[in-house]
C-alpha cells in the first residue's frame, strides 16, 4: 500500500485527514483502537504544522504518505514551513498536575507513545517527519 493526501494549511482540513486514516486502517484491517491511535497521532502533527509551520497569511501544505509492507505501516509527513524538529523537543512531564506543567510537550509525548519510531530529517528545506508503527502482533 501506498497512498499520499495533500493538505493546505487550514484546520478545516483535518477532516479530511480523518478521513484518510479511516481508509488507510480499513484497507489494512486494523483495529479501531489502533485507528483511533494513529489518528490522534497523526492529528498533533498535522495541526501543528497548520498552526506554526508556516506564517499566518501564507498558504503552504503538508503532504501525508502512508507506506504499509504488512508488517510496518509507515506515515511520511512533509512540509516546506520553518524547520522544526519535534524528536528534540523534551517530554511533557506527565507526573506533574496540568496547572504544574509547561505548555507545550504534550503532543510530542502522546506521538512517541503511540509510534513505535518517530525520526525527522530537514532535507531539500522541507521537515520530513517520519512515524512507523508496527502493526502485527509478533
């Protein structure tokens, strides 16, 4: 499997990532817990290339591919926005009340919770976020 979504900036287009995750885990077959997952996943990404990738009256996009082998399904997010590394921001600490805790980490946290790998890569002035989740159980 091999499938690619292009999304402007603008909120209003979540739903149509929504959308492209519920076909993606139909064709595979997967659980809808695991569903709900990468969806939630793959939602704090994408808003939050929407909201600070790219500044507020410029237009721009981000581009979604999902890769399946049967074993490892692998979700490419592209942007050409300002370069911003997620794996480098420090986790939230979840031990510490809401009104106690920094804004911000939250996101990145709940991504590496559900992905088994989360790699970024600035090339060709594009972020490339690269998650990977294995989707059989061994």
């Amino acid at each position: 499997m091999n499938k690619e979504l292009i999304l402007k900036n603008d909120v209003a287009e979540l739903d149509k990532l929504a959308a492209f995750i519920e076909e993606v885990a139909a064709e595979l077959g997967l659980d809808p817990e695991m569903e709900m997952n990468l969806n939630l996943a793959l939602e704090e990404v994408v808003s939050n290339v929407i909201l600070y990738a790219y500044p507020p009256d410029e237009e721009g996009t981000v581009s979604v591919v999902a890769k399946c082998d049967g074993k490892t399904l692998v979700f490419i997010i592209t942007d050409r926005g300002k370069e911003f590394d997620p794996t480098k921001v420090k986790d939230a600490d979840v031990t510490l009340s809401a009104e106690d805790r920094q804004i911000g980490g939250l996101g990145i946290y709940i991504v590496r919770n559900i992905m088994n790998k989360v790699v970024y890569q600035r090339l060709d002035g594009s972020n490339v976020l690269t998650l990977t989740k294995s989707i059989v159980n061994e």
